[in-house]
C-alpha cells in the first residue's frame, strides 16, 4: 500500500481485518506535501466537510453504501463528527488522529515511512493522491505510456471564533435546515460591490509554467470565480437565499457562510472560499467582509497542484490497472473526485486485491449504485476529455419507466441502490469463509 491518505487506509483496512499482512508506506513525517502539515494519516486539507449524509443526495447515497461496507473512514468520521446542518463535517485533528490509531492498532500493518519512487513487486495499491510525488509519478507515467493529466484547487482560511464580530454576524442554518451550524456575515449592495472590486483586483501566488493548468471546477478559487461575473459569486457560495436574519427578518444583498471546523467551536472556515491569493492579500479583502473586520487567520487559503491519471485508457472497474492486473490505483489519484469518492475507491481497491489474494472474481458493483456509477464512468468515459468525477445522479442509471416527481424518483434510486448493495455485500460476506 502506497500513501495513508483517506483511501490508503480505508484500503489497508479492509485487508488487515481480513486477516491480510499490509506494508503500508508513506512519507509522513519525514517529509509533506506543499498542502499537508498533520505528522498523522488521513489528513484532510480542503474542507473539513464530507457533504451531505441526505440519502436523498448524490453524497449521501454514497455513503449510505459504503455504510455497509464497514467503512473505516466514514465510521471514524461521524466519530469525529462536528455540527454542520445535514452536512457530515468532521473535526480533522481529531479525525486524523484517531484513524491513525486505528491503523497502528493492527499488528498485521506494518507502517514503513519511506517515499516510493519506483513500484514494488507483488499485489500494489497506490493511493498517494492528488499530490502523488514527481519521482512516482514520472514511474507511473512510463509504465503506463500515458500522459498524467492535472488540475488545480486550493483550500479556504481558517479564523478564530473570538475575533468574528457577532454585532454584525448571526447564526442560522441555511432555510433553519440544522441546528445552529453556521455563521453568516451580511452584506449590503454597497458593501459587497466594494469587496467584489477589491477581490478581482488583488493579488495572487503567481503559478509557474507547468502549473498554468485549467483549474478544476470543483474547487474554484473565490477570486477566479469572481471574475466571470460581478453576480457569479452572489449566486455561488455569497448567496443570500434563506439566510434572512432570525430577529429582524431582514434580507441581504449577499452573505458570506462560515462552518465549524472543530467540536471546541473555536475555529470557522470560510465556506466557499478557496483562494490562491496571497496571504496578506487574504487579510486585507477578506477583513472587508462585516464581521470578519479583526478577524484572527489561523491558516490561510493554499492552492495547490492535485494530479489524477487519464483513468478510461489505465485502469478497470474495480480500479485494477488493465495491462498490470498487481497493480490497483485508488484515491484521488484514480480519476474520482471528493473525500467520500476517494474513500470509496480505496475500500473497492482494498476488497478486490483480498478477493484476488483468494483467488475470487473482484467485486462487481452496477451503475444502478452510486458506487457502481463512479467507477465505471472513470473506467468507461471518453479519455479524450477526462475529467475527475464525483457523486451525481446523472451517471447512476436511469429509472426503467419515467417517474415525473424528482424527490419520488430519488427515493426509487436509493432504493434500488441500497438493495443491490447489501445483496453484493451478504455475497461478498459468505465469500470471506470460502477455502
């Protein structure tokens, strides 16, 4: 197993409690990542939020599998679970901390701190994410023959909780959907023209040549965002729309969403907020938000470079490599996009190399499921013009009769997919014993 991120480990897992003896490599602590800092495995960067557990949802679907999948990662998550609505945010030092001692528990994982340049011989999992090293990746690109494609997100700041000025802000969840969660800053049409102009104009990291990439629409940068349009924003992450303030009813012009990012309440993070701009940059426009006018950055926005192979011309449904079958890619790294989507692949990887070790046909899963839908859109789109994939129900299969009611349709869906899945998992399950 390469790299103890979210899918390395939810990989090791799966094997390790199946009685398989994993090496487990990554380089933490010896050396990071530029985007990772916690000594500790699973460290989430971008967002401490997972999405929504609303089975209703693409994401919430999705984790409704892999529920019954056993899986470590979301297991550990609601663990670790702090309030955000119908959103699964987790606190990450905790969240880290305690996957870590879950994979040390293990005596059959053994943890080698070392980074891998080259590929070992035998049954291999690489799941070193979106910041997989050069050294490996330049590997991987000549084994494959095919060019690694890249994109580019960044992570929102982090503030403190004591220096949000509550005079202006207020808490409400988004249409009262939770309890609390959220902490909103209002702005007026004068003071949101005033920041607009402020945050198209500042300045950002300037990237170098090879990192000129297209961004990924996923994790647009704030700035980048912003400048597609004075309202692009307003009706992206600044939108007004069921936030209007619990005692005075008032409406507002925009407002700016900030999440727990800890169970202490002590740290916020700016919903949305992705930045590449420079850190004093960071402080200058976003302390023009009301609210956050003295407000205490903890950590400030990063943008980094996240790489992912071309997955429809490299690897198979169950995220085998198609002319190496040793060889499994998971994570990031594999073509999926999404915490809960790179969890997914490293627990598919994690099954099928057990079920290899044993000797049995890997995992079959359709697109009727969401689990299903992700791994065979990455191993079945056009290589042409690949791009990651997260949950959505527009991969999942359709209906085979057309239900007009879209909340009645996706209470069928989920259903459906449900089923399929606990059928395969009570398969799999009665295969654990087979000799």
């Amino acid at each position: 197993m390469i790299g103890a991120g979210l899918a390395g480990c939810e990989a090791s897992y799966q094997l390790a409690k199946r009685g398989i003896e994993v090496d487990l490599y990554d380089i933490k602590p010896t050396s990071f990542t530029p985007a990772h800092s916690n000594p500790n495995f699973a460290e989430i960067v971008c967002s401490n939020s997972l999405k929504s557990f609303d089975t209703t949802t693409a994401s919430g679907l999705l984790k409704e599998e892999m529920k019954c999948f056993d899986s470590l990662i979301l297991n550990t998550a609601y663990e670790c679970r702090t309030p955000a609505g119908n959103a699964l945010a987790v606190d990450r030092e905790l969240f880290s901390k305690k996957i870590t001692e879950k994979i040390r528990s293990f005596k059959n994982i053994n943890i080698i701190n070392k980074n891998v340049t080259t590929l070992p011989d035998g049954i291999v999992i690489v799941a070193t994410g979106p910041l997989t090293t050069s050294e490996l990746l330049t590997t991987l690109q000549n084994k494959f023959d095919s060019k690694n494609l890249f994109f580019y997100d960044a992570s929102s700041p982090i503030v403190e909780f004591s220096s949000i000025d509550m005079n202006k802000a207020f808490v409400k969840d988004r249409y009262d959907k939770g309890n609390g969660d959220y902490i909103n800053c209002p702005m007026n049409k004068t003071e949101y023209e005033n920041f607009y102009h402020e945050l198209i104009s500042a300045e950002s990291v300037e990237l170098k040549n090879f990192e000129k990439k297209e961004i990924f629409e996923g994790c647009m940068p704030i700035e980048v965002m912003a400048k597609r349009g004075v309202d692009s924003i307003r009706f992206g992450p600044l939108k007004p729309v069921g936030l209007d303030n619990p005692k005075t009813k008032e409406k507002y012009y925009a407002v700016v969403q900030l999440r727990k990012e800890d169970n202490t309440n002590n740290l916020f993070n700016l919903v949305g907020f992705q930045t590449n701009l420079t850190f004093g940059e960071q402080k200058r426009v976003f302390s023009l938000i009301p609210g956050l006018e003295n407000a205490k950055f903890v950590k400030y926005g990063v943008m980094h470079r996240n790489s992912y192979i071309n997955a429809p011309n490299i690897i198979n449904n169950h995220f085998q490599v198609k002319n190496d079958k040793n060889i499994f890619i998971a994570g990031q790294l594999s073509g999926v996009e999404g915490y809960m989507e790179s969890t997914m692949s490293g627990l598919i990887a994690g099954i099928n190399a057990y079920l290899m070790i044993n000797g049995k046909s890997c995992l079959e899963l359709s697109s009727n499921t969401m689990m299903g839908a992700i791994s065979n859109y990455i191993s079945t789109a056009s290589p042409k013009n690949f791009q990651p994939m997260n949950a959505n129900f527009g991969i999942v299969s359709p209906l085979e009769y057309k239900e007009k009611d879209d909340k009645v349709k996706k209470e069928k869906l989920v259903l459906r997919a449900i089923s399929e899945v606990k059928n395969v998992e009570k398969r799999l399950n009665e295969t654990w014993f087979c000799n």
